[in-house]
C-alpha cells in the first residue's frame, strides 16, 4: 500500500483512460478526412478525379430501359448486361 498522498497507477483517473484514447481517435479521424476532402478537391481541380466509371453506356442504358419497360424479366436482362440486379431494380 501506498502512502497518503503518494500517486499510484491503482488509482481511478489512471486506469480510465479509455474516454481520452476514443478523443486523440476521433480528432485524428476529423484531420484525415480534412484531408481527403483537400485532396478530392486539388485532384477533381486537374482533372484526375472523376468518379467511378459507369457500368453501362448510354447506349445499353436506353436499350435496357426500353426492354425493361417492355416487360422483359429483370434478372435474366442484368445477366445478360453483366450488372447485378439489384442495380437494375434500384434504378
């Protein structure tokens, strides 16, 4: 046992640091998407981001949205399109 007074890691502030480590954590996360968004920004200025590229033309685009309202089955038309069906279902 300790002396009166004395500091010991036994003690409560000590062993509850987990509120503080999850602080450094979220401020860290804060500066890293800072960051990300700086650089999204300088990359779309030079033309090096543009997103994802799309799955389909605008050309199979229309064809498959033609055929879609014309009745044909969803899935087996994804499948043929290579896209999943859930992308043609939400679409």
């Amino acid at each position: 046992m300790d002396p009166p007074g004395a500091w010991s890691c036994d003690y409560l502030p000590f062993n509850y640091s987990g509120p503080i480590t999850s602080t450094f954590g979220e401020f860290e996360r804060v500066l890293i998407k800072e960051r990300q968004r700086e650089g999204i920004a300088l990359a779309k200025q030079r033309g090096a981001y543009r997103g994802r590229k799309q799955a389909l033309s605008t050309e199979q685009q229309t064809e498959l949205l033609k055929r879609v309202t014309d009745g044909e089955p969803k899935t087996p038309l994804a499948r043929e399109f290579g896209i999943s069906s859930e992308m043609l279902y939400h679409t």
